[in-house]
C-alpha cells in the first residue's frame, strides 16, 4: 500500500439526525468507517464530474429531513446511499463528495420489537492502495498543496504531513522492490513511476534511494542538505506504519 493510517484520529458519535455536512475529505484516501452503535445513512457521489457539481450546488448543507427538493433530486444522482447497521464496515474514498445523516436507532430486537434508541458511534482508519486512479487522485490533490473549499477539519499542514508519508512509504516500497520482497512488483514499479512523474519531492527521494545517497544526502538534523532537498521525508514519522503489500 501507499498508504495505510489505522490509527483512529476520532470517533464520531452523535443522535437522531445529527449529521457531518457534504463535503470532500482534504487528505485524499480511502476510508473504511466502523459502526459500533447506532445506523449511518450516508450518500456519496461519483468523482469527478457528479462531486464537483454537487459540491457547487450543495457544499457544506446538512443532508437531514426535512429534505428540500433540491436536495432529494441531489440524492437521486448519488452513486449510492447506504445505510451502515451497528457492527457492519464500509469502504469509501474521501475524494468522493459525501454526506452523513446518523439514525438513531439500534438493531431491532426479538419478536417484532421495535428497535430502541442509540447514539451512532463510529471511527475510521484509511489507506490508499496501488489502483492507478487512486494515487492520481492522490498526487492531484497533493500537487494543489491547500485544504481551499474542503473539509475544515483538516489543514493544508495535514495534508503536507500526508504527503511526507507518502514518499516515506513510496521510498520503503522501491527498497523492497529492489529486494524481490513485494508481491506485486509490476503494480508496485508503476505506483513509483507514476509518484516519480508527479512528485518532485518523490522525484528526489527516490531517486536518492537509487542511487544509495540516503546516508550522504542526509545529517543528522534532519534539514534540509546543500541541494535543498528536504530529507525529513525520509525520517520515521510518529504515524508511519508497516507497510503491508
Ligand atoms: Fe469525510
């Protein structure tokens, strides 16, 4: 993988029809939600065309009844709306415009009962594997460098941070390749490819890599060395995680 973040920066925990706004994630990975209590009913629209004109239309409305008109016949151009029940896992990029509504219920019980009241309460973790679409998506939105029109949680510095993984993991990945230790090695040639052609700051990392120059081209500090090259890249981060192909 490109990347992979299991660790859960917030959990999501809200009543009734509370909700989170339609939005575009600003870090531009898939994410896998887990409900632990309650439904989540949540739409997405397709990328590019149908999330930008969404977006236009309907950046930052809550999706929560009453419906408008408008925003029923924005539904109905959705890709897919699903409703998550307590215990089940679902996969999404964050690159797809999307909506939240929380249904405060929980799982039916025996015998026709109705279904009590409860909070909905999920979290998530995210990756971005070696799909040819989704590290374009990736190196896009990264080459913008800015959070502009986005989602407010995060901040271009999150997205600077992001990317410094990135090229961590992109950097680790030509190693293993390099070592005969990755499964998909044409998949993985091609991710290095493409995060070469797009990143200078890929560019130079890696090629530092193929050359041997990590330990010339870096000191100790950690800044950046006489060719401006900004080596922090290629540091261990407090977020960095194994890499799994
Ligand atoms: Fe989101």
């Amino acid at each position: 993988m490109l990347f992979w973040d299991d660790f859960s920066e917030g959990m999501f925990c809200g009543g009734g029809f509370s909700a989170y706004d339609l939005h575009v994630d600003c870090i531009p990975t898939s994410n896998v939600g887990s409900v632990f209590a309650g439904h989540k009913l949540l739409a997405i629209w397709r990328y590019p065309e149908d999330t930008r004109a969404v977006m236009r239309e309907h950046g930052r409305e809550l999706f929560v009844p009453p419906l408008t008109p408008k925003q029923v016949s924005a539904l109905e151009r959705a890709c897919c709306v699903a409703l998550a029940p307590p215990g089940s896992i679902y996969i999404f990029s964050g690159t797809n415009a999307h909506a939240v509504c929380n249904v405060g219920i929980g799982s039916p019980g025996g015998a026709g009962e109705a279904p009590p009241p409860s909070l909905v309460v999920s979290s998530y973790e995210a990756f971005v594997g070696l799909n040819r679409q989704h590290v374009d998506v990736l190196l896009d939105t990264c080459s913008r460098g800015a959070c502009v029109g986005l989602d407010a949680s995060d901040t271009d510095s999150d997205l600077e941070e992001f990317m410094e993984e990135v090229v961590d993991t992109a950097h680790s990945c030509q190693k293993r390749l390099r070592l005969g230790e990755v499964n998909e090695p044409e998949a993985v040639a091609e991710m290095l490819a493409r995060v070469s052609e797009k990143s200078v700051r890929a560019r130079r990392a890696l090629a530092a890599g193929r050359d041997g120059k990590d330990s010339e081209a870096s000191d100790s500090s950690g800044k950046e060395n006489t060719e401006g090259m900004n080596l922090m890249c290629l540091q261990e981060t407090k977020r960095q995680r194994r890499i799994v192909n």
